[in-house]
C-alpha cells in the first residue's frame, strides 16, 4: 500500500494574534512543522500545540527560519554563514525543551519561507543549516524542496532528507513554486487540491501553471496552516488520499 505524509506549519499565532486553527489541523496531518520563535509563534502558545501533537502522536518538526516576525520569514537574508549556523542550533534547542516539557520529541527540521527557498538552491547557506543539524542531532531528519539540489547535498553530509511538495501552491514547468508574487502562485480549491495530490502520490505527476506536465516526487505535503481555507483543504486531501488506500504516516516518529 503506497504511503504519504501531511503535513502543516503550525505553532504560529503570536500573542493576542490567532494564526491558523492548529487543534483542528491536528486531527489531520500526521506531522506538524512547529514554528520556534523566529519568524512566529510566542513559547506559551508554542507549548500548546506541543501538547495538542503530542496528545495525537503527531510527529513534531521544528520549522526554522530567519529572524523575521515583520516579514513572517519571507523576507530574503544574506546571513553570515556562522550566524545561520548558531540561529539553527538556538530554534532546535528551543523547541526541543518545549516537546520535552509537552511529553514529545522532535523529529525532525524543516526551514520555513524564504530560508527553505534560499537553501534550495544556495549551497553556502544551505551547509549551515545542514551543519546546525548535524551539531545538535544528525539523526534529525531534513524536509527540502522536492526536486532541489538540497536534497542530494545533505545526504552526502549524512543527513537523511525527504522531499516535500506543496498542495496548496502552483508549480512551474520546471517543477519549481511559482512565486508568491505571481498570480495564480496559490491555490484555494479543496476538491482541485485533493485530486492534484492524489495524481501526485499515484503518478509522481503535477500539472503546472501553463498547462505542462512536470514529474514531482515527494515523501510528504505540506498544506499551509495560515491559509484561510487550510483546514477544509487538508481534511478534503486526507479524504481522498484514503478513498484511494494510500496509508498516511508520518516520516519520522509521530503516530503509527
């Protein structure tokens, strides 16, 4: 039986702001990509979404990124090496006393916004980041781009790495996102969403913006916890992906 993972960018509401509906995203995915403080998130609400997976035996991710609240991490940084490096370490560490404080583990590491596109391609920064992982646990899994020469990168430094794809964003026929600034970049159609993925995980196929057919092949898919109609688009994904019998379980740890 062919398997998958779901999942979402969770943990990302800031104070009195309320970003996304994390419980009910938790009944979905089977894993959570946790967000640890830099580009959002504050350490009460973090822990909350902590206990909420670790209550569901959700797999836990920390979703690293820049230092960028304003921007939401989608900001582009030209970081020192050593600083990327250091900022990586600081975020694991974080979030790992969190899960421990909350009866759970993290998994794994996915970067977030403008970090996960940066190192896709960008061999310097990519290494400080994979070096980061390395120095805390190499036995963290790494979440890239699928298709990205991130991929192969970090396992010739030893790191195991799955290839994610998008449910919720456009590609191009290069199999690269469309970017955000492009028209058409996000999706919001549940029932278009669903189908897509399942065509996805049966044919290791997508259709791109301009009609093409691009190959993707991915481990796991992600569906944007911010995004207004996030949770009807996960429970509709799930829903298809197992009317097909295609198993969902997590990458690494989490439920069975």
């Amino acid at each position: 039986m062919p398997t998958i993972d779901i999942n979402s960018d969770l943990g990302e509401s800031f104070g009195a702001w309320s970003m996304g509906d994390d419980d009910a995203m938790l009944d979905i995915v089977t894993s959570a990509n946790v967000a640890c403080g830099f580009h959002a998130g504050d350490p009460a609400g973090i822990l909350r979404t902590l206990k909420a997976a670790a209550a569901r035996q959700v797999s836990i991710g920390a979703h690293v990124s820049y230092p960028d609240k304003v921007g939401f991490g989608r900001r582009n940084m030209d970081v020192a090496s050593d600083e990327l490096t250091a900022d990586v370490i600081y975020q694991i560490g974080a979030l790992q006393g969190l899960a421990q404080a909350a009866g759970t583990c993290v998994s794994y590491v996915k970067p977030h916004g403008a970090l996960y596109n940066t190192i896709a391609h960008d061999r310097r920064q990519a290494l400080a980041v994979i070096a980061a992982i390395r120095v805390v646990d190499p036995g963290l899994v790494l979440v890239a781009l699928a298709g990205s020469s991130l991929i192969e990168l970090a396992r010739e430094e030893g790191l195991t790495c799955v290839a994610e794809a998008f449910a919720d964003r456009a590609y191009t026929p290069e199999g690269t996102l469309v970017s955000r600034r492009e028209p058409g970049a996000v999706l919001h159609d549940p029932q278009l969403i669903g189908q897509r993925m399942l065509r996805l995980v049966e044919e290791g196929t997508l259709e791109a913006i301009d009609g093409s057919i691009t190959r993707i092949q991915a481990d796991s898919i992600c569906v944007h916890g911010d995004s207004p109609a996030a949770v009807a688009m996960a429970r509709e994904l799930r829903r298809v992906l197992e009317q097909a019998n295609m198993q969902l379980q997590p990458f690494a740890g989490g439920r069975p």
